[in-house]
C-alpha cells in the first residue's frame, strides 16, 4: 500500500484530481480515496480542510509515504508558497509536483511554469522531485501517475520488511463507535506488526487496550504489517476518550516540556520567548508556549530564518512521541506562512 497526500491551495485541483484517483472513503477535514490494482493499493489523501486550517495539511503530509504537490497551470500562488516551507521543514522521503489543470494551459507556458518551480523550489527537499502535468479532462498523465505511485508501492513493500520487526506503532486517525462492535480506530501502522488479540496501550492516555479485530480494505484479518491501513475494533477503551494523533504502541514517551533541536523556516522563520505557537507531533496538535531559545549553547531573544537552535516548549497538553519523531512548530494567526520550524528531541 501507498499513501499519497495530494497536497496545494484551493485552486490547486487538489480535489478534483484525488477523486480520478480512487473511490472516496472517510470523509473530514481530510477524505480519503482508494484505489486497487492486482497486489497494489492506493489510499489517497486529500486536506480538504486547508487553506483555513493548517492542521489538516499536517496531519495528511504526516498521514502520507509521498507527496503529490498540486500546483494549478495557472501559477504559484501565496497557498504553494507556505505549503513548500512545511514540505521543506517536514522532509518527506518521496514526492513530486504536478501541474494540474494543463488543459486550461498550452507547452510553452507548461514549460515556463516548470522554470519558475525550479526557481521557487531550489534549495529545498522539492527542488529534485519530477514535475507532472496533468489534466483530469483530458487525461493527460493520469496513468502515468498511477504508474509512478505503484511503482513506489513496490519499492515501499521492500523497505518496510525492515520495519516489520520493530515495536508495532499505530497513528489513530480517525475514531467512532459501530453498534455491536464497539469503539473502531482507523490508522496506519508506522512500523511492527500487529495482531489480533495483542493488548497494547493508548497513548498519550495510556489507557491499556487490546485489539479485538483487524481489518484491511474491508477484510478480516488476523495480523497488519508495516504500512498497513487499518480499521481496529478495540477492547477496554472508549471513543469518547481518543483523539487524532493518539498512538497504539507498547511504549510512547510523554511529556508537556520539551527541548527540540530546531531548522527555522527559510522564510519567516522567527519567533522568541513568550510567543504563542501550535506543536504538532504526528497527527496530535497541541497550542504551546516559547518559554527559551538557545544558540549554541547560549540564549537569544528570538530565531532568524533559516537558523539552527534549541527551542523549549510547554504545550497545553501533553504529547505522545519516541526518539527520532518530528515536531513542527506553527503560528496560526500568521495570514500568509504560518510554519515556524521543525525539530526533534
């Protein structure tokens, strides 16, 4: 299985594209879209919920194992400006920009736009990705990116047999209770393997739990690997008590205070002590406080673009995450760019 979060503003063709791309699934501020081809699947993701909200545009970017970068054939907009600061900030693995809309548009402005992508893009994660153009019209590349997508399933299937061994870690995304099951979870699991009947614990709550079904693409199953969409009946927890971003893990650590090691935006990258932020850890969101920033070693009254520090923070509620996990840092009152930095623990 592949996830792709189609990703871009509202003119992009986001939406329009994502519904060429699979049949439309669960529906909130994000909708997914699925789609089968003999042993490949695609789960399509779409932030329906942004521009007005940028978490929406987080969680399917943290949701996704490649980016679609959706860019209208008529230009680069303020909307693709911020969303290639998170893109950067976020460091996605695998990703590649589409021009949708390219029969509104003709070769030689193609050809033009693709330039000024370049331009926009150099120096970031995107400034290699492959630009696409495509038209839900006329067809042109849709194929194509199907193609590129199951291509990367295949590739995906390799690298998460390495994963399948760790400690199982699933991000809940979705919860809801079914009458005669019970409390149901929809997510993906990050790494591990898990299985029915496997107890585990709900974090940050660190409510234990056990999983008393699995399913995928609407079949039973007994057990889930690496990369997995899941649908999970679980035992002992309410729906009432879950929330986006909670994690299904043996072991999570949890905490309001953290110390991160921080890369600024290269783009209205500053912020200083006292500042009031959005922490987003996953799929969890949180509001936070800057309470010090340090350089090297000493403190400063505030971050520059495109700067490296250690930033320390004290979110409203506590937050779930492991070694290695990336926290972004957002301020949402911010019309225009509202990503601040990235960094780890």
């Amino acid at each position: 299985m592949v996830n792709a979060a189609l990703i871009g503003g509202e003119q992009s063709g986001k939406t329009t594209l994502a519904a060429k791309l699979g049949k439309k699934g669960t529906e909130s501020d994000i909708v997914l879209y699925n789609f089968v081809k003999g042993d490949n699947i695609l789960a399509v993701i779409d932030p329906v919920g942004y521009p007005k909200s940028p978490k929406p545009l987080v969680n399917a970017a943290n949701m996704s194992d490649v980016i679609v970068f959706c860019i209208d054939a008529k230009g680069l907009d303020a909307r693709a400006g911020e969303c290639i600061i998170m893109l950067d900030l976020l460091k996605p693995k695998h990703g590649l920009i589409t021009i949708t809309k390219s029969d509104t548009s003709n070769p030689y402005a193609i050809d033009e736009l693709k330039n000024k992508i370049r331009l926009m893009t150099k120096g970031t994660v995107l400034e290699s990705w492959e630009v696409l153009p495509t038209s839900t019209k006329t067809f042109e590349n849709i194929d194509r990116l199907k193609d590129i997508l199951f291509d990367l399933d295949n590739k995906l299937k390799e690298e998460n047999k390495a994963l399948n061994d760790k400690p199982a870690r699933v991000a809940i995304d979705h919860h809801f209770n079914v009458t005669g099951v019970g409390t149901v979870i929809l997510g993906y699991v990050r790494q591990g393997t898990i299985h029915v009947k496997e107890k585990i614990k709900v974090w940050p709550i660190q409510q234990e739990a056990e999983i008393r079904s699995i399913q995928m693409n609407d079949v039973d199953v007994k057990e889930a690997p690496t990369g997995s969409r899941v649908g999970l009946a679980l035992k002992n927890v309410q729906s009432k008590d879950l929330d986006r971003g909670h994690i299904l893990s043996v072991k999570e650590e949890v905490g309001d205070e953290l110390a991160l090691n921080c890369v600024t935006a290269k783009f209205k990258g500053e912020f200083k002590p006292g500042d009031k932020v959005h922490v987003y850890a996953g799929l969890q969101s949180t509001p936070g406080n800057i309470v010090k920033i340090l350089e090297n070693g000493k403190e400063v009254e505030s971050t520059k673009s495109a700067g490296k520090y250690v930033v320390h923070l004290k979110t409203d509620k506590e937050v779930a995450y492991t070694t290695g996990d990336l926290f972004l840092i957002s301020r949402l009152e911010d019309p225009k760019q509202r990503f601040l930095a990235s960094g780890t623990v």
